[in-house]
C-alpha cells in the first residue's frame, strides 16, 4: 500500500538520533529514503547496544524502511556519486 509520499526521494546524510528518526517517519509514510553512511564511524548509534558486536535496537528501528550503502563523499568520487544520485532523480521528477 502506497502511503502519502510515494514517489519522494530523500538522501539522508544524518547520524545522530533526531535525524534518522525524522527520516524514518518519512520512510514510513511512503518515501524512498536512501541512507549514506560513511565508511567509517557511520551510525552514532548502531554500536550503542548491549553487545558491542551487534546493532542497537535503537539503529535497527530508526534505519526501517531505508535502503543504505556506505560512500566517502570527502573523496572526489563519492561527491560525483551523489551528484549523480541526486540528479538522476530531480530528472525523473520533471
């Protein structure tokens, strides 16, 4: 069942708690939410459970319903990737 922001494309750079939680909200109404995550130290909170080894159920429930990868977008490849994502999608909009 499509929700009310099917068809809208977030790119979510957050990290810290308010920001992976709005985005959820979003994902849950029907965006196509895309998390980046950086190659290292990505999520301040995957690593905050009982387990060290193991996601948090804090990161678990604030990343469903995104799709993620992980991009350096301080190298100049990862900043062209993302203009690409971007892009591709403002295309497909108009």
């Amino acid at each position: 069942m499509a929700g009310p922001l099917d068809g809208i494309r977030i790119i979510d750079f957050t990290t810290m708690l308010a920001g992976p939680y709005a985005t959820m909200i979003l994902a849950d109404q029907g965006a196509d939410v895309i998390k980046i995550e950086a190659p290292i130290r990505s999520d301040r909170l995957g690593g905050a459970g009982y387990d060290p080894g193991q996601l948090s159920a804090a990161s678990l429930n604030n990343n469903r319903n995104k799709r993620s990868f992980s991009v350096d977008v301080k190298a100049a490849a990862g900043r062209e990737l993302m203009l690409k994502l971007a892009k591709a999608y403002r295309r497909s909009m108009c």
